[in-house]
C-alpha cells in the first residue's frame, strides 16, 4: 500500500464466469507482479463450474483479493460493480483465462507516470491455445496516441487488448464507466469515448497472453457484435460533432432484425444502410457466418437498395456449400433490386 495508507495505487478488476479449468492461472499472474501496491476484485458472476470456490480458497490465502459473489449479472455490470468499489488511483484489467508476464502493471505504473497526459496504457499480446502454442498478433496494436487516432480511421485495426489496458481511475469514473447496450464491443465503445478526453497507448513488448478457445463471445456473436459496433462509431461521430448521442441513450440498442431503426433513433438517413454494410463486411467470409444470424441483415440491405457487387458469388458460394434456402432468398432479392 502506499506511504502511510492502506489505499492501494492499483486496482486489478477481473470478472469471471465458468472459468474454473483456466482460473488459477490467471489469478497466479496477477499475485507474481512484481510491483505489489495493488487489491483484486474478483467477481464471481454467478458460476456454476467451481470458480466460485477457487477465488474464495485465493482470498484466504492473499488478503489482497477481494472476492465478490453475485448471481449472473453479465460481464459489464461486474465490470461497473468493480469499478464503484475500486479504492486505487488505476485500474488494472485481466480476465479469468488470460495469463501476463511479472513485470507488467510496473511498466505500465512507469509509462503514465512519465505521461501524465496519457490515461490509459495496453501491451502488445501473445496469442495461446489450451495445446500450449504460442503465435505473435498479426498486426501490432498502436503504440503512441497519434498512431492510435490513425488505427481509429482504419476499419477493423486492432487498438487495445482489453485485458492488458491500466487506466486513471477518475477519467474512468468521468466518462461514466462501461455502458452496458454495447455488449460485446463494449471495450471499443470504452475506447472511443476515453478517446475524446485524454492520450492512449501501448507498449512495445507483449505482457498479455490472450487464451484462444473454441465458444468465446466474439465468435458466437460476430454479426451482433459488428452492428453495436457501428453504433459505437456514430455515437463518436455524434459527440465529436457537438451532437446529442442518441444511441448510447437507447438501451437495449436495435437488434439485427431491427437495424432500420438507427437512423429514426440518430436522425441521419443512411445511419441504418452503414450498419448493416458493417455487418455483411465482416461475415462475408466463412460462408457459415454468411449463412448465420446475420443473413437477415444482408436480406435488409438489398430491399433498402443497397448495392451487393458481390451478391451473384454469394449466392454461388451459398448454394455449394448446401445453405439452399439462404441462396434462394438472396437471389430473389437481387432480382427484385
């Protein structure tokens, strides 16, 4: 703890759920820092696997832990209630299957140290797989805040590993915390708006290994995840305007049935074309994620006019690997266009 306080400089958040199988390794991370002057919050979000006990067995053991037990809540809400009872001047991040290196929080303690103007610092990442392979990202995420406003204009540019980040308390707390309708991109949303108040940044070296798994939310929930995405985009493009932000006062946000309504919500006509554009971007390819929850959207876009360059080969594509249905709707579609 610091000089003469029992209030600690760092406050680690992590929300776990069904974790168990990667848990205590993640924990060990995080009580190997070298830097010490920390607390641990660790929600149990409501786990039915046993996570619930290994957190408790950690607490006995650290009193640095602070385990806190909940019914299901969703990892944003256990994100929020970390942070209202947060007692360090930073917030650290990790999630319950990730694992990072000794050194990490004191590296990143010393980068906002030496820039007061920034407030908020990742780390490069190192992916791994349950099988013990290890592979670098294919891109690195940026490193200065000038090339993190390039990375912001550049579709799908990586930006932060979520789970790596350590950022000022009170910038956290100013902007409101995570706003719970950007479910699943509810980091890129976080990004965005600490954007508009403050420098950002990561580290050259990767500290953070990101566990690669079958069943993660990002792959269960790709066309959703797109669409919420694109609305976090036009509510910047709101706020950077002066404008009100309509979507991040709508909770839930439309669904992928429902996207025609975001530009009734944002009063800007085509708001609702550039969703769905977003979405048929990113599940154009496997043909299974073309075929999937986000086919309706595609369906959407070419009533409401919009044009498909590459509709005719989705059909194709559609048709060869046996979603008959899916292909026959879309090429009734294009006709009708």
């Amino acid at each position: 703890m610091g000089p003469g306080t029992d209030i600690p400089r760092v406050s680690v958040l992590m929300a776990v759920y069904n974790n168990a199988a990667y848990l205590p390794a993640a924990i060990d991370a995080i009580l190997a820092q070298s830097f010490t002057d920390f607390e641990f919050l660790i929600v149990d979000d409501g786990s039915t696997d046993g996570s619930g006990a290994i957190i408790d067995g950690y607490a006995a053991r650290d009193a640095r832990i602070r385990a806190i037990h909940q019914e299901n809540r969703g990892f944003i809400a256990s994100l929020n209630r970390m942070l209202g009872e947060a007692r360090g001047d930073l917030i650290g991040r990790m999630d319950g299957d990730d694992r990072c290196t000794p050194g990490r929080i004191e590296r990143q303690i010393a980068f906002l140290d030496a820039h007061p103007d920034y407030g908020v610092v990742g780390t490069q990442t190192c992916y791994f797989d349950n099988a013990g392979r290890e592979w670098p990202m294919a891109r690195p995420y940026p490193l200065d805040d000038a090339a993190f406003r390039v990375a912001l204009t550049t579709p799908y540019t990586p930006l932060m590993n979520h789970a790596s980040v350590l950022m000022r308390t009170d910038l956290l707390r100013a902007i409101g915390g995570y706003r719970p309708q950007f479910r699943y991109c509810e980091d890129l949303d976080l990004w965005l708006r600490l954007s508009e108040v403050t420098k950002l940044a990561n580290l050259p070296d990767a500290l953070t290994y990101y566990r690669q798994h079958a069943g993660q939310v990002s792959d269960r929930n790709l066309a959703v995840q797109t669409a919420w995405a694109a609305m976090a985009w036009i509510s910047h493009e709101q706020r950077k305007a002066g404008q009100r932000d309509t979507l991040g006062a709508v909770d839930p946000l439309p669904g992928l049935d429902g996207l025609g309504a975001v530009e009734v919500i944002t009063g800007r006509p085509g708001d609702s074309q550039r969703v769905r554009a977003s979405v048929i971007e990113r599940i154009e390819y496997p043909t299974s994620a073309l075929a999937g929850p986000g086919f309706r959207v595609l369906i959407d876009y070419v009533r409401a006019g919009g044009r498909l360059p590459k509709g005719w080969k989705m059909v194709t594509r559609l048709a060869l690997a046996g979603f008959w249905r899916q292909a026959s709707r879309l090429a009734t579609a294009l006709l009708r266009d």
